[in-house]
C-alpha cells in the first residue's frame, strides 16, 4: 500500500509493509494529526488508538527513512536519522523519496492518507 504524508507544505509518499500492523494503521486513514521533533532523530505523531502489535518482532538494518509505530505510547515515529530497535517499536513501511521533509524543525498539522 501507498500512503501520502503531507505536512508544512511538502509530501511524502511512503510504502507500508505486508504485516498486520501496518494493515491496521492503513485502515485508519485518512488521518488528520499533529507532527513534532523528537530527540534530534524522528518526528512524532500520536494516532487516535493504538495499533495491533502483530507485526511486531526485532529487525535490524535500521535507517533513517523509516516509518514506525511505537507500541507503549501509541505513536508514529518518521525517523530521519539514525535509530536503533528497541523493544515496543514495530515498522510500518519506508519513504519512498528519501525522508528530507523531517528534517525542518517544528511542530505542523499532519495529513495521513491512502494513494493506493
């Protein structure tokens, strides 16, 4: 699935995963949301109820660039720097055009919705 994130102007589409989870986030959508820093490497967005943790389980290759769901506090995490797993957090998907949008800093009304 193909998903439009458009906030302070810009847009960035991005790719969800094949996991429950991210099925779950997707029937959601569309989404209108606050987005804001977070400890000088993702931008966050708290959704309206939690997520399935079903398409949680450790990963690797971490990278600036993913999209996340963290699962304690009920919130997207847009990372643009660089992370690494920790327990609770669950990928969604990935940017599909890199992720330099995040890097202005701020807090900015968020739209979420399905392109495909």
């Amino acid at each position: 699935m193909k998903i439009r994130m458009t906030f302070s102007a810009m847009t960035m589409p991005a790719t969800l995963y094949d996991n429950p989870s991210a099925r779950d986030f997707a029937s959601l959508l569309p989404l209108d949301l606050s987005i804001d820093d977070y400890a000088n490497n993702e931008k966050i967005a708290y959704l309206p109820r939690k997520l399935t943790e079903d398409g949680s389980g450790a990963f690797s290759n971490e990278q600036p660039g993913d999209l996340c769901y963290f699962a304690p506090w009920g919130n997207l995490a847009l990372f643009y720097a660089g992370y690494r797993y920790s327990s609770g957090l669950i990928r969604l998907g990935r940017f599909d055009d890199g992720f330099k949008p995040l890097l202005v800093r701020g807090e900015f009304p968020l739209r979420i919705e399905l392109i495909q």
